[in-house]
C-alpha cells in the first residue's frame, strides 16, 4: 500500500465513525509509522509502507475509530512545546493549562525569593516539568494520589532531565513539612468537571479520578484548600485551574483559606496569601 493509498483508507474509515479530525490524525499516525513528516508524505503520494509499519498503522486507526485518545495511541503528545509520555493512566494535558506555566513563571521571576514550586495533582508531570525547566533555580516537588501516575511522571521527568521530588500521597498532605513558607508557589489542576458534564467520547476513554469533581465540580478543591487552612506556613501564591462558572465558588474557598484573587487568565486563578 502507498502513502496515498493508506491515507485515503485511513480517512474513510475515521470519517465513517465520526471522527472529525480524521486526516489530520490519519497523517499524524502515517507519519508516526513511516518516518516520514507530512510534506513527505504528501509529496511523495506513491511511495510504498514498509508490511510491519502498515500492520502498525492499521492497528492504531482501528484504535481511533473506537473514539481512543490520539495521544493514548501514540503513547505521547505535546505540551508547551515539548513532548510528554502519557497513557490511560494519566490526562492528556490541555492547551488551557499552558496558562498556568507562563503566570507562575511571571510570579518566580518578578519575586526572586520564590525557591519552591509544589504541583499537587501532578498527573504526567507536564505542568511541574516545564516550570523547573523554564526556572531552572526552583526547588520542585509533586504529588499524585494515583501510584500508576506517579511512574508516569517519573518517565517524563527522566525523558527531560529535570530533577522532581514526586510524592504519592492525597493532596498536599505526602510534601515534607519544612517545604511549606511564604517562598513556596502551588499550581494546583485538579479534577473540576461536575458529574453530570458531559465529556466527548475520547475523554471519557481518560481516569475519570483526574476529571470528575463531584456534584459541582469542585469536591476536591474543598479537601484541598482544608488542608492549606490547617498549614502553619503558607505558600505566598496559589495557581488553580477550573472553568470560569466556577471561579466564584473557587475565590470563596481560597479566601476561607487567607488567599485573595489577583488575577484571573481564562480558566486561571491567581491566588495571594
């Protein structure tokens, strides 16, 4: 089979199950199986796919047509730039979350005190990841209730180089107490879609730990901001992401905790103690 002739199938059997980025994933996977990028690809209609990377690619667009995450099937997707290894275990990041990296990258260089930054919901690492590579000076721990997600993250932190103190444990509660002072920035993604959200059909193929927050949403960013109130030192800053509806409620729980609003990015919140 061609190039040609392995992407015209591809695309009618994704598109024939509803898949609306069915070329834009059929030329994704060719390009995973034949080396080859896309201009490649698309310059070169004729050219012959070796029998192993057509019984591969075959394999991965049936995996597609059952709705699976592209980034599931290739066993990676990119975030800010970079390139992160994610399976069933973990989220896929979002392109929203990105805001996160570049506000509490804002905060470490305009306040030079800040040593630590603690991402708790860690998932794939990718959040905690990029900032110490983007702030290479910080001090960088994470935690994740989910042991399977840890590893993940670990993977990760290795594929980049970036030495990451990881933690298994709920929330907050696993990092070591002499981490917690007022040099200390929290990024926290926790899970905040309501239970009765809907989600799409590849999402729903992700840990619905990492996406449901309860009735509305925000089940876990309670548990989270009761265990910052009962901290004796504070970090000065708290980053959480959720969708904009709930940014109230969410200002109200910080502000129990003696965190006010400074700024709000799109799904972003920036907290100060």
């Amino acid at each position: 089979m061609t190039n040609k002739q392995a992407l015209d199938w591809a695309m009618s059997l994704l598109e024939a199950n509803n898949i609306s980025t069915a070329r834009l994933d059929s030329l994704v996977l060719l390009e995973d199986n034949t080396g080859l990028d896309r201009a490649q690809i698309l310059t070169y209609p004729d050219k012959e796919i070796t029998p192993s990377n057509l019984t591969e690619f075959k394999k991965q667009i049936r995996q597609r047509t059952k709705h699976y995450p592209l980034a599931y099937i290739r066993g990676k997707t990119e975030f800010y730039a970079r390139d992160f290894i994610v399976n069933h275990h973990v989220l896929e990041p979002r392109p929203e979350s990105e805001a996160i990296i570049e506000e509490a990258t804002s905060i470490i260089k305009q306040y030079s005190e800040i040593i630590s930054v603690i991402d708790v919901g860690t998932g794939s690492g990718a959040l905690i990841i990029n900032l110490k590579l983007e702030n290479p000076t910080i001090n960088a721990y994470a935690t994740d209730n989910s042991k399977s997600s840890i590893k993940v993250a670990l993977k990760n932190a290795k594929l980049h180089e970036t030495n990451i103190n990881f933690f298994e444990g709920n929330l907050i509660n696993p990092i070591p107490k002499q981490t917690w002072n007022s040099k200390a920035v929290i990024v926290a993604n926790l899970p905040y879609v309501p239970q009765d959200w809907y989600i799409n059909p590849p999402a729903m193929r992700e840990p619905k730990r990492a996406i449901y927050g309860g009735k509305d949403g925000l089940t876990v960013y309670r548990r989270f901001f009761i265990q910052i109130r009962e901290l004796d030192r504070k970090p000065s800053w708290i980053l959480t992401e959720s969708m904009p509806p709930q940014h109230k409620k969410l200002t109200a729980l910080a502000r129990s905790a003696g965190y006010g609003l400074v700024k709000t990015n799109d799904f972003i919140q920036i907290f100060k103690a």
